[in-house]
C-alpha cells in the first residue's frame, strides 16, 4: 500500500465515527410544529378554550374529548365561532405518541389507535394540540413518536398561563 493510501484509508476510519453518528442524529430530527410563548394564538374568536392534559387515565382522556366534541358542537364545528387547544403536560403527553415503546408506559395497554382517529377529527375543526418540550426532555422522549399534528411548546403550564393572558378559558376535566 502506498503513502498517499495509507492516508485515504487513515482519514476514513478516523471519520466514519462521526458520520455514522451524524448519520444517527439526523435520522432521529423530526421537524414537529414548534411555538413560543409570544406566538401562541390570540382569542379571535367570540369564545376560546385551552383543555389541559396532564392526568394518566385513558378514560379521562376520552371523556376530555368527547367534552370537547360536544363543546365545538354546540357552535356547530365552527370554528370562526369558537377556538379549542389541547396543551398536554406530564403523564398526559402519552396519549399524543404514535408508540410506547422504550417509554416508561411500554407495558401499559393505551389504544393508541383509537386516540390518534380521534385527536385528528377533532384537528378538522382547527383545534390545536400543544406538547410540553420540558415534559419530552425530561422523559427522554422521542420527537418522532408523537403525532404529525402536534406542535411543540416550551413549557405546558407556561403556555396555558399565555393563553389564559390571551383570553382563553380553562378547563381540566376531573
């Protein structure tokens, strides 16, 4: 093997760490919505409500939603008329994942298929879902698990605080 070879092959093992790595982290980049709290959404609308999600029970959850169905009826799906937001925080943002797997909810049996269909009728009338970037991190939480039609937020309690500011009502469901 010559000299200038030697180099060639020298340079690539040296390297291919660090490209394979890269490799890895852009694989794992998804490109999820991300807002602040200075672009959250202002109330334009007569009525607007931000629903908070932070509880782990699964019946819960579809009891906030079928709540929330029932509230954008009563405006008949309109949503120049009322404004809805889901901002989804701690055990809550389980409900927002394509899967469990490698989360500390993997042996929990959540019909993930089931929140999914509902979530995205819901998202046909404009209501918005917010996940806690503090809560991702602090679970280390994939990006890509959660569903395309989420947006990031700093923080959910920051945000629910913002959107009350804004004029939006809260509602928890117990």
């Amino acid at each position: 093997m010559d000299r200038r070879s030697f180099f060639k092959l020298s340079a690539l093992a040296v390297s291919a760490p660090a490209v394979f790595r890269g490799y890895a982290l852009a694989q794992e980049k998804v490109e999820l919505p991300r807002l602040n709290l200075e672009n959250l959404p202002q109330k334009e609308t007569d009525d607007a409500v931000v629903y908070h999600c932070d509880f782990p029970q699964e019946n819960r959850f579809h009891m906030m939603l079928t709540n929330m169905r029932n509230h954008l009826s009563a405006y008949d799906f309109d949503p120049f008329r009322i404004k809805l937001v889901l901002v989804a925080n701690g055990a809550g943002v389980k409900f927002f994942m394509k899967t469990h797997k490698g989360t500390r909810w993997e042996k929990e049996k959540v019909d993930l298929k089931r929140a999914e269909e509902r979530l995205s009728y819901l998202s046909q009338f404009e209501v918005e879902f917010y996940i806690c970037d503090i809560t991702i991190r602090g679970l280390k939480l994939k990006y890509e698990n959660f569903f395309d039609f989420v947006k990031i937020v700093p923080s959910g309690v920051g945000s629910i605080g913002r959107l009350q500011t804004n004029g939006f009502g809260y509602i928890k469901v117990l």
